[in-house]
C-alpha cells in the first residue's frame, strides 16, 4: 500500500496543479493550462497528508470527510481548504466528481516578501485545522474553480490568486474551521505509515468488532506507543476514533433511511443501545430521532427553496 505522506511535484515554473476526478477520488487528472490532462492516481480515498495546501470541491458525491481530528458527513458542494502536511481523507459513496487546487508557498517563497500577502499568511496558518467554505463565498469560489480547468497562462493564475483573496477576505461566518487544533505532520515521523493502515482498518471494519488487540497486531506496537502515537497523528484515542467514525454512519443512515434506529446502530457497531442513545446525544445535543427529523426538515425546506 502507498505511504500516508504523498509527495506533490509540480511541473517546472508552475504555482498550481488542478486536478479533476470524474468517479472516485483516487483516479484523478492532472489538467494543465494548455488543455491536455496526465493521469494521476489519488490518494483521497485513504488516509494521507502533503506540503501541498489543498482547495477541494466535491462537485458531485456524498460520503465522510476526515480532516485532522475532525470527521464529519459530506454532499456534493462541499468546499474544504486543507493546510499543508494537515492529515484527510473522503471516504466516498459510490461515484463522485471534483476539482482539486494544490499549491505550495514554503517559508522561502518569494510571495511572502510581499506585504499585499500578509492576509495570505492568516489563512494559510487557519489552514492548519482545516476550513470549511461557506455561504456566498464558497458560491463565489465554487464557480471560479469551474472556470480553471479553461483558463491558461496569466489567465489561470490571476484566477487563481482571485480566488485566494476571495477566501483570505472572507466574512467569519463563512469559514468554518474543522479540526479542534492546528495538525501540521511532518515527513520524518517514524510511525506515520502504521498509523494510516489502523485508520484503514478501522474505516474498512467499524461496523464489525474492532479490537485495539487487532489494531496492536497490525501495527506491531506495543499498548503505549499506539496510543500515543495514533492521538498525535489522528487527534483522538483510538475508541473516540472508531466511535464518531461508527456515529458519522449512522446520520447518513437516520437521514437517508426510514429503517428503525435501534437496527441502525446495531448495524453500525453499537452493541448496547443505551450506550450509542448517551453517546448520540453528547455528540449532538439531541436524540437520534430527533436528528432525524430536524435534517428531513432541512432537507424538505431546501427542496421547496429550489
């Protein structure tokens, strides 16, 4: 399996690379200003990290969004700006389709002799937790990374840098940071690919008992160095891990579904309804039932919007 830290390369005397997806996340394009596009195969669909800041727009799709220590549903719309070295992941249903910019400024970059780039700064330092774009600016910023994949030359670039202003000027309301606390990973950390094959395992077995014995013998750690190390690269324990990832599932469920929330937490891994009723509410300040209700409310009062 690949390694969690992807190394980004752009093309000589590029700022940017676009990438596009058409079906899943880890069959990507590069598209370049002249038009042509170069195959690339993605990292998305695991858990992984790069230098490169990320600007991602899930033009069509649904599923689960790690970023850092935050896990949380996604549709399509969902804009996300990723800091450099900050851990993510989408975990997709089904088909999905996107845009994603890559860009890397390091300390040394000639931009930051700019005094014009100091908001620049602040945004790429709020970055660090992830930040989800939102309201009129994630319309704003949506519909120019559209228009990318057509531009070439100056053109592009001066998109480009339109859209970063766009989102370094953002009314607070607008940007929604995900994680608790800034994550920067870097890439000399000697744990960093044990580490992804247990956030893997888990993705992949959440719904069936998962076990810190299994995940020890996976990773061939000992009980502390696990421990610590999966709560510095993934910013929980292991258990509050596997539960949100196991209540993540279960929203999707409650909102997509009529099946009855008892059979939907036992399907999803929660042996003991009492303790998935305690933990649902601590999580979301309300009962499963009644999370079910305020989103086919939302999503009744969106339908009649449109």
């Amino acid at each position: 399996m690949p390694t969690q830290r992807e190394d980004i390369q752009f093309a000589a005397g590029n700022t940017l690379r676009l990438l596009r997806w058409n079906r899943s996340v880890n069959r990507v394009e590069i598209v370049h200003g002249s038009g042509q596009v170069t195959p690339l195969h993605g990292q998305g669909d695991h858990w992984h990290y790069h230098r490169a800041a990320e600007l991602t727009l899930v033009q069509r799709g649904a599923g689960t969004r790690f970023v850092a220590d935050h896990i949380e549903l996604f549709d399509s719309g969902d804009l996300v700006l990723i800091g450099a070295n900050v851990p993510h992941y989408w975990h997709q249903r089904g088909v999905s389709a996107g845009l994603s910019i890559q860009w890397d400024f390091p300390l040394e970059h000639g931009i930051w002799g700019f005094g014009e780039a100091a908001p620049l700064r602040t945004l790429t330092e709020s970055a660090r937790r992830g930040l989800h774009i939102q309201g009129k600016t994630s319309d704003v910023t949506r519909r120019r990374i559209e228009e990318l994949p057509g531009l070439n030359g100056l053109a592009r670039l001066a998109l480009f840098f339109q859209i970063l202003d766009g989102l370094a000027e953002a009314p607070p309301r607008d940007i929604r940071p995900l994680s608790t606390r800034s994550f920067s990973l870097s890439g000399s950390e000697e744990h960093q690919e044990a580490v992804r094959q247990a956030v893997s395992y888990i993705l992949a077995h959440f719904r069936g008992t998962v076990s810190l014995d299994d995940l020890l013998r996976l990773t061939s750690m000992s009980r502390a160095t696990f421990s610590r190390q999966f709560k510095h690269h993934a910013g929980k324990s292991f258990s509050t891990f596997l539960n949100q990832v196991r209540l993540q599932a279960v929203c999707r469920a409650l909102r997509d579904t009529t099946e009855l929330v008892g059979n939907i937490a036992l399907d999803n891994g929660f042996n003991q309804l009492s303790f998935f009723n305690r933990l649902f509410r601590r999580e979301f300040g309300m009962s499963p039932s009644d999370f079910r209700n305020q989103q086919h409310s939302t999503f009744s009062k969106e339908s009649s919007d449109h």
